[in-house]
C-alpha cells in the first residue's frame, strides 16, 4: 500500500506578513458558544442573564492570563528559561493551560457578579456557566489540530482510518512541520479524544446531573463537579501523550496537576454542602415561620371571600 502525503495545514489566515492563528479563532469561537450557552441556561432558570454580558468581557481576558500564566510555570524551566522574555506573551504560538484559566476566570467572574447582584446566589449561577466551559475546551482542541500539537504516540495509519482524509494527512506531522513518525504512522489524536470526552462531560453535567441529580445538589456542585471531570480526564489522557507535548517535566508532573484538580473539586463539594446545611439548621425557624404566615394569610383570604359571598347572597 502506498501512504501519499500531502502537505501540513497553515496554522491561520495569513494578511500579507500578519496572520491570525486558528488557534485563536477557535478559543473566540469556543467562548462565544460557550457565553451563548450560559445566558440561555440562566434566563431559563429565571436569572438576569444580563449580567453575564459585563462578566464574559471580563472573566474571559483574565481566564487566558490565568491559563497563560499555569502554563509559563509548568514549562519554565522546558520551554521559557532559555528563550528571551518576550516569548512569555507570545500566546498565539500556542501555549495555555485549561486549569489556570477556570481558576482565574470563574474567581474573577464569580467575585464580579457578587459586586454587581449582591442578593444573587452567586455559586447557584456559577453552576450554569462553569459546565459550559467543556464546550469551549471541545471547539478550542481544534485550535492544537491546526497547530500541530496536543498528539499521543505514534501508531498504524490503519487504526484511525475512519477518520476524515484531512485530519489523518494533518496526523502525520509535528508543530514543526516535519513528518511526527514515518512510514505508514501517524500519532495519535489526543485533540480529538479529549474535545469528544469534554463534550460528553457537558451533557452528562447540564443535562443528566443537574435534572436528575437536582434534589441532591446544592449550589456549587456543578462548578465541583467540572473540576472532577476535567481533572479525571486529564489524569487518564497525560500518560498517552507525546512526550513532547507533556506539561511540566514529565508525566508526573502534569498528572499532580489533574488529581489537583480532583482533590479540589472533592473538597468543595464537601465545604458547599456542609454550609448548606448550616444556612438550612440556621434558617429553618424563619422558613417555618414563612410557612405559616402564608398558610394563615391563604386561609384569611378564603374567609374574607366567603363573607362576602354570603353578603351578596343577603
């Protein structure tokens, strides 16, 4: 069998000596669809979803800087310390981390929206928005097909024969526009796994846990429960990587990043129900009292209205 192949996909649009990278173009694309997403599900739920217009232009510049800067530290001493500074900015080259950018984002973003709407459970919100997040890490895993970046080992051509004839030409080179393997081998997609298990997080979080699930959680699960998946995914997903697209210095490095994530997520599940149910001990007088007062209002009412049929009725 004769393995023809052509030539590697551009990294962007190229305007004369300026390009703007797909990489780019799809990280703005993933936002856009996954801010759409967030004001649906919280209009929905009867929240002003306006609110989310000032937290997307806000929450969205600092979750790249966040992401940026997780990257620069995990690759420092691989990737930063021999080069000149500049290179620390030079995203478009690729280079962020999913895990600084949720981190900083949602705290900016949820501390905004506290500001803005202090009578707003803030964490209740958060829930529609955070999950949303796994659909702009789906479309944003294109961005490192047309960069080149984000493989597994090499494997047979065979074993991804299914694919599309574009994506498996795009398979058989590296970021540097050499042939990643050779032959009749071509490196496995990680983009493409990881951007259909991001997806399917999404629909197990917003539309199986948060309806099935409902009468067991309490505001902040869904965000918990995004940092377990994606931390979860992320810990099975590093070991199949091409060493060279490892975080960190090895693979145990970028794995402690992941079960960080998981410990996270666990841990404040348990601090969001442990305060819920101390609001609810703590408030459950009130919400009694509340019960009563419109259940006495409710029969005052019925009274009333039946005096003054039997008035009429005279």
């Amino acid at each position: 069998m004769v393995f023809e192949v052509l030539e590697k996909l551009p990294t962007g649009i190229n305007f004369g000596s300026f390009e703007i990278r797909f990489y780019a173009i799809f990280i703005i694309i993933g936002a856009i669809i996954a801010y759409i997403l967030s004001r649906y599900f919280c209009r929905k739920e009867g929240f002003d979803d306006t609110i989310l217009e000032g937290t997307f232009y806000l929450a969205f510049p600092m979750g790249i800087v966040g992401a940026r800067i997780w990257y620069v530290i995990a690759e420092w001493s691989k990737e930063f310390a021999s080069q000149p500074f500049y290179k620390v900015f030079a995203i478009w080259e690729g280079g962020l981390a999913i895990q600084g950018g949720v981190l900083l984002g949602a705290l900016v973003g949820i501390l905004y929206i506290h500001h803005r709407k202090p009578n707003y459970n803030v964490l209740a919100i958060a829930d529609l928005v955070v999950p949303n997040i796994l659909v702009a890490q789906a479309i944003g895993r294109w961005g490192n097909f047309f960069n080149a970046e984000v493989y597994g080992l090499c494997v047979d051509e065979s074993q991804w024969s299914f694919l599309p004839n574009f994506i498996i030409e795009q398979l058989h080179y590296n970021s540097a526009g050499d042939l990643a393997c050779g032959g009749s081998q071509i490196v496995t997609p990680l983009f493409l796994i990881e951007s259909v298990v991001n997806l399917i997080g999404f629909v197990l979080l917003m539309f199986v846990v948060r309806k099935f699930l409902k009468k067991w959680l309490c505001p902040g699960d869904l965000i918990a429960s995004y940092m377990i998946w994606y931390g979860i995914v992320r810990a099975i997903m590093e070991p199949m990587r091409n060493p060279t697209f490892q975080m960190g210095s090895n693979t145990m490095a970028s794995q402690l990043m992941a079960y960080i994530f998981i410990v996270l997520g666990v841990l404040l599940i348990v601090v969001f129900h442990l305060l819920d149910r101390y609001k609810k001990k703590k408030y459950a007088h009130v919400d009694e009292y509340k019960e009563a007062y419109f259940e006495y209002r409710d029969q005052f009412e019925e009274k009333k209205e039946q005096t003054q049929n039997e008035d009429h009725s005279l």
